[in-house]
C-alpha cells in the first residue's frame, strides 16, 4: 500500500474539527504579546483526538514505507544508518501534498483562525515538512533562523509545528532563544559558502537563554522566521514526530532566487503555485516592503536538496555532541 494512500475509516472535514478546536486557536491578548515578545508560543491539546490518531496513523506509514528506501529522493530524506531492516527517515517532505489529512489539518478552522490573528486575512503557504527524527541518535538540526534561507519583502512570517508524539528532553525537542526574532540576523556562512546555520560560538546567538518545546502529542509550537532554533540527536527510543507548515502573509513576496521553493519557474507557474498555496484569502500582486535586515543564502554548498545537506555539506559548526 502506498503511503498516500493510508486513511482510517473516517476521513475528516475541516469544518468537523471546529467544535473542539476554535477556543485553542483563540488566542488572548497575553498570548498574542508574548508571541510578539518571545518570537514563540507553545499551545497544549491544540489536534482534536481523532485528527490526532489519524496523523499518527499516516505518518507511521510513512515510516514503515521508507524501509523500501535507500536514498534521499523528492520524498524521504534518510538518517545515517536506515535500512530496511531499520527504517529511520529524518523527514518527510512536503506532506501537505502528500495525504489529504496533512490538508484537512492546515484548512481546519484552528489554524485558520489562528493565522489570521498573527499574519493578517491573507495567509499563504510557504512549505510544509514532517520531521520525524529517529530514536537512538536521529540527527540534530544546527542552530539557525528560517529567515536564512528564505528571505521575504517582510518578515511576516511562522512556522507552525504540531507534536503528533510526546516530546520530551531526550526526544531532541525543538529549541528556541527567546527574543532572537528582534535581533540581528545571524551569519549562516562557513568560509564564505552557506552552511544553513550560525556559528553556536557567536557570542550575538546567546544560546545559553535557549529554551526546550515539549509537550504531549497535540500540543503545538509557533515560532517567528527570525526566531532562532535548533534541535540535538534524539537520543530517546522512539522516533520525534513533529509536523511543520511554514506559512507568510501574501504580501510577503520571496526575494531569494535559487534558493527559493519557487525556482526555476516561470512566471506564470509562479502565480499558478502562489494561488494554489494560499490557506485563507487571495494573493494579491503587490508585495509589501518592510525595513527588515537579510543576508542571502549565497553562495549556496554543493547540495542544497534539503536543510540536513545544506548544513552537512556546508561543513555547518555543531552546537550539539
């Protein structure tokens, strides 16, 4: 069976998931500030139950289907030491066009509701990624800011992520440095090539202020483009399943080139994609120009099929043992 094609029997819609979930997606005044403050917020029992076990049940598929698997392709990239015997994907990629359950979860009324009051009523996706780093030593994501690697007209820009499995300490949880979104960008070059992280040794990071996200499965994170974060080996048993969408207010228009989830279109295929990508709202032609700081993501290393490569062939410096 085909991981695309894993579904229990009863399918969601959006609109069943509104009851349980528009009061998570609330959020008060205090929550709003101190996202505004902070660059994050964590919100508990954010996934109703049964979307919850649904999500579970495609990702674990997912995971077993990649024993078939041997290399990184347009799905999967692979953790050192995966084979059929022992399937270890650190990721999942794009799989909001993978499943329809990824898509149920980004158009429900709780994520909707939710970026509406962070990004504005025009709210488009960025990208979506599964991180689903394996137990016993799942790779370690380098201290870095989104905002690195895709710059926009403004910073307008989050990452929502839904835990579909408890994490705790030795899960690798995701890690945060309150108050980075409001500070500078951070070099993510290694002599003079673009590693997709920062030096943990400039002293501008402070990474001894990080703070660990963890919570049971359900609960969710949000973190601002220029918030930095990383995350250490999972050094746990089981794998940590974190699901991502990367989403913008539309008006925030990409400025990265190459580097850009839009390369190497045309520009009507890139209006074709901007429309299909759009969560709530339109797209509207006219970007908005904020005075935001932006260092490129160039030169670019000699792979740059994903974040784990980048940051590997880019000889990234680790903060993590």
């Amino acid at each position: 069976m085909a991981s695309s094609d894993v579904s229990t029997s009863a399918m969601l819609s959006p609109d069943t998931l509104a009851p349980d979930t528009l009061a998570a997606a609330m959020l008060s005044p205090e929550q709003i500030a101190a996202y505004q403050t902070d660059g994050f917020l964590l919100i508990d029992n954010a996934i109703p139950k049964p979307l919850l076990e649904e999500l579970q049940l495609v990702t674990r598929q997912y995971i077993a289907d990649s024993a078939h698997v041997s290399q990184d392709n347009d799905l999967y990239d692979l953790d050192d030491g995966h084979c059929a015997d022992n399937p270890r994907p650190n990721r999942i990629k794009t799989p909001y066009t993978q499943h329809v359950v990824f898509q149920t979860l980004l158009q429900s009324p709780l994520v909707i509701t939710l970026l509406k009051q962070l990004l504005g009523p025009n709210v488009r996706l960025h990208n979506s990624k599964l991180n689903t780093k394996a137990g016993g030593g799942g790779t370690a994501v380098q201290w870095h800011q989104d905002w690195g690697f895709y710059p926009h007209t403004n910073d307008d820009l989050l990452a929502l992520g839904f835990m579909l499995s408890d994490i705790g300490p030795d899960d690798g949880p995701l890690q945060v440095v309150p108050g980075s979104h409001r500070g500078p960008v951070l070099s993510h070059h290694n002599e003079g090539v673009f590693c997709g992280a920062i030096d943990p040794e400039d002293p501008e990071a402070k990474l001894s202020d990080a703070v660990s996200l963890t919570g049971a499965a359900g609960a969710m994170s949000i973190h601002h483009v220029r918030t930095l974060h990383g995350s250490a080996p999972n050094i746990s048993s089981s794998p940590r399943l974190l699901l991502l969408y990367e989403c913008g207010a539309a008006d925030a228009w990409p400025i990265n080139g190459n580097q850009s989830i839009f390369a190497g279109m045309n520009q009507a295929e890139l209006w074709a994609r901007m429309q299909q990508n759009m969560v709530c709202g339109e797209q509207a032609a006219t970007p908005r120009l904020a005075s935001v700081p932006v260092r490129m993501p160039l030169p670019p290393p000699a792979d740059t099929s994903s974040l784990f490569a980048v940051q590997k062939s880019g000889a990234a410096k680790s903060a993590f043992a």
